[in-house]
C-alpha cells in the first residue's frame, strides 16, 4: 500500500520540470533550501540508488540527516557539485 503511493510521488518529483537558475538570481537563503533525496536525485539527472552510492564512493554532494530516516540535500551543494562537473570545453577560440 505505502509502495504505490511512494511510486505515485515518485513520478509526481521527476516529471516536474527541473530549471537549474544562474547563481546570481538566487538569494543565498533561497540557495541553502534543503531538497528531499528524491527531488536532489531528479536535479543531478541521478536515480535515488546511484545519489546514494556515488555519496558512499564520495562522488556526491554533502547530504544532511533531516531526522532518523529521511536525507536532504542542500541546493547550493547540489549547483556546486553540478558546476564542478560540467565539462568546458579545451578548444582555444
């Protein structure tokens, strides 16, 4: 029963439109609102199983402990790390 709803809510977060703004049109507190793991997930084009290995591998950005059993996320670790990896490009103009 709790399965179906957590598959409806599921789709409900990945099907929303993910806009990533500039860092310079948010607000600072605006950057640190915490994201649940799911909405983190759907952000960084990740699946909630491969956000949580790649954090055990190191290779994810810092995750907050919200209470006993639920994870968020910054939104400004979660930019940082998308900015860290976005790959420029070498050729010389």
């Amino acid at each position: 029963m709790g399965t179906k709803k957590s598959r409806e809510h599921l789709r409900a977060v990945a099907s929303r439109p993910v806009i990533a703004p500039a860092a310079q049109e948010q607000s600072a507190p605006a950057l640190d609102r915490v994201v649940s793991e799911a909405e983190a997930a759907a952000i960084i084009g990740f699946s909630k199983d491969t956000l949580r290995r790649e954090f055990k591998a190191g290779r994810a950005p810092a995750r907050i402990r919200l209470s006993g059993r639920r994870i968020g996320y910054r939104l400004s670790a979660i930019y940082a790390f998308l900015e860290a990896h976005t790959e420029k490009s070498s050729a010389m103009p």
